[in-house]
C-alpha cells in the first residue's frame, strides 16, 4: 500500500457502509498487508441522481399539500372571522331588544 495514503487525509464514503446498501459499487482487491475494500465512485452516479429524483418528487408533493394546507387555513380564518361578527351582531341585537322591553 502507498505510504502516502495513509499520511493525507482522505475524503470520501466507508466502503464497509456502502457494501450493505449498494454492494455492486464496492469492489476488494488484496496486497501485501490484507484485503482492502474500495468504491466504484462512478456506479453511484445513477444511484445518487435517482435519490435526488425521488426526493425532489417529495418536496413538490409537500409544496402542494402545504399550498392546500394554507389556502384551508385562510378560509377557516375567514369562517371564524364570519361567525365572530354574526355572534356580535346577534349580541348587539339582543342587547338592543332587550333595552326596548325594559
């Protein structure tokens, strides 16, 4: 193994956590001193730009649900604000009836 690998830091995925989710990206090669594990960097290309892909589905859906979601809580805000002034207009008006009996 190149001394020099071992001196500078290393960017990049364990290949030990890679192996039990996309086995086919890890590849094993031996040398004087074991078996090492490696990454196929270029197989998960496809892989990543599907997670992307279904992530980014997700985030439209949610933007929808949430635009839904906001439009419900703007006409329930207008319901409440219609039934506050119909209950204030029915006090008022009972307030005015009773007034004129007494």
């Amino acid at each position: 193994m190149n001394k020099d690998f071992k001196k500078k830091r290393q960017i990049g995925l364990i290949a030990q956590e890679v192996q039990d989710i996309i086995p086919e990206v890890v590849s094993h090669f031996e040398t004087g001193e074991g078996e090492f594990l490696g990454l196929q960097y270029g197989h998960l290309t496809a892989v990543l730009i599907k997670g992307i892909q279904e992530q980014q589905e997700m985030i439209e859906s949610q933007k929808k649900e949430i635009t839904a979601l906001h439009s419900m809580v703007k006409q329930m805000g207008k319901q409440l604000a219609d039934v506050t002034a119909a209950m204030k207009n029915k006090e008022a008006a009972s307030a005015q009836s009773t007034a004129f009996v007494e």
